[in-house]
C-alpha cells in the first residue's frame, strides 16, 4: 500500500461517502474507487460495504481506520518539520501557456499555495513550455492541445473556442460566427507566432489561399483587450478569456471552423514520476477539470 491510498481511505471514512471524499482529495470517483479496490486487493479483504443511503465500515476497516490515522500523523508530522522555513522562500515552478493561468489555473494554484508551498507561475508560448518540461526545468506545463503522446503523459483539464475581439463598432462584431474568408486583408494582432492557435489560424488562411494579414505580435494578454478596446485592431484570443476580461466596447466572434477550438492539458515528461508537490498539484487541476461542463474537443 502507499500513503496516497491510506489518505483517500480515511476520507471516505470521514465522509461514508465516496464522491464527497473524492472532491475532499481533489480526485475523480473513478480514481478514489480504484485507489480503494487496489487497497482491498493488496489487504485481501473488503473494507466497505456500500448500501443505497451510506457507506458501511467493515470490520477490517475498523481495525485499519486509527492505524491509517497513526502513519498518516507521523508522515504529516515528518513532512512539516522538514518543510519549516519553507513558506515564501520555496516554490515549485510551473508553466502556462499564455492566457491558461486566467482561463482555468488561477483559483487551483491560490487554493495550492496556501495548503502547501509557492508556485513560480511562469507563462510561456506553446513550444517553450513543452521543452522546459522536456529539459526538466518545469515537473508541469498547461499547453494546448493535441500533444505529442511518445514525449509527454497529458490529462484534458478545460476546451473553449478560440476568438477574435474587436469595438464593437467594428463591422465584423456584428456577425455570429468567423471564417477565415472574413479576415482576408484584415490587419490582426496575436500572441506569439509560434503559438498554436496562431499557427492553425495561418495553416487555415494559406489553405484558403491567401496569407493573413498581422499587424503585430504581443506578449500580453492585457494589450490586446486594450487595443480592441480602443479600436486599434481585431486581436486573437479565447471566448473564455473574452468573458473573464469583458469590456463594454469589445466583443467577441468565434470562429465556425472546429479547428480553432482550443483544448487545455496538464503534461509531465513522459513515464517521469513527479514530485509529491508536483503531484498534488496535477491532481488538484485535474479534479477542478472535472466541475467543468465543457468537454474535450477532437482537433482534426
């Protein structure tokens, strides 16, 4: 057995419910359930009986439950001596694809740092964060999707629509959805070139035969809210950032092509262990992920 499975065990004990001990750990159902079966495997007994109001301790786990609590004492005892002095002085780095720390990460990583250490949120294009976990400068990385399956293990966290922002008395914010057709010979401002919502939008126009217009690149999510704001150009964005930074002059136009769709993973190097804070933090994104109505996206 291992500890992550004797903490989820005292949980539901705690709770006599699986799904709230699952929120409680920041797991799915489906990944607290197996963690238990292994558990009862590898003990050779059932630890619970499950009726239609509660779940049932069995005797086996009456004798476990204070012994679990002991070791789990003396390991949170253990871990916080050798934490001391940690605090504001240690954090573990982490990378973010440029606008993801907003769109899902904010609220995980706040809820994070006060139960555990800092987090050096550093927030990169698409290709440097993949690398910086590749090199091992970073244990995690939120980035966009589809991922590269024989170098990273990635976990779908968050879909939205990719989007332009524009005034809205700009012509094209009167419309419901965008072809790329619509954007020929229309200066736009986006984040890095490399990005891959940059990239498909420009394999997008080339296909349709013409090369997209860019007025410049940015580094900063704020500049372009502003530029749109003040009519200064048409930016490329998301429609969840557009929501989470609305303005009463800009608007936002999603695009009809399902290409421009724009899905959001956690990624470690593949077959890599992360660390213990490393790994709760993955499991605390990936149980947020799970609140969430949006479904993953097929990128074709």
């Amino acid at each position: 057995m291992d500890i992550r499975q004797l903490r989820y065990f005292v949980e539901i004990c705690k709770y006599k419910n699986f799904t709230r001990a699952a929120e409680a750990c920041f797991i799915s159902l489906q990944g607290i359930s197996m963690s238990v079966m292994r558990l009862e495997e590898e003990l050779n007994h059932k630890l619970f009986r499950r009726t239609p109001k509660e779940i049932i301790l069995t005797e086996h786990a009456e004798y476990l439950l204070p012994r679990a609590k002991k070791v789990l004492a003396i390991i949170d005892e253990t871990e916080a001596y050798f934490r001391q002095g940690m605090g504001k002085d240690e954090s573990i780095p982490v990378m973010f694809v440029m606008g993801s720390y907003e769109e899902v990460a904010g609220e995980v990583v706040r809820k994070f740092q006060q139960d555990y250490v800092n987090i050096e949120v550093i927030e990169r294009h698409d290709p440097v964060c993949e690398k910086a976990v590749l090199d091992g400068d970073a244990e995690l990385a939120v980035t966009v999707g589809p991922i590269d399956d024989s170098k990273f293990d990635a976990t779908w966290l968050y879909s939205t629509k990719n989007v332009m922002i524009m005034h809205k008395d700009n012509p094209l914010a009167k419309k419901n959805t965008l072809s790329v057709y619509d954007l020929k010979d229309i200066p736009i401002v986006a984040l890095n070139e490399t990005m891959k919502s940059f990239t498909n939008f420009r394999y997008s126009c080339r296909h349709a035969g013409f090369e997209p217009q860019v007025k410049s690149f940015s580094d900063s999510v704020m500049l372009l809210y502003y530029l749109a704001d003040t009519d200064q150009a048409i930016c490329l964005s998301t429609l969840s950032l557009a929501n989470r930074m609305a303005r009463s002059n800009v608007v936002a136009v999603p695009f009809e092509d399902p290409i421009f769709d724009r899905d959001l993973y956690v990624i470690k190097k593949k077959g890599v262990t992360p660390s213990y804070y490393a790994s709760v933090l993955e499991q605390m994104l990936v149980a947020d992920s799970l609140h969430r109505e949006s479904k993953p996206i097929q990128i074709l």
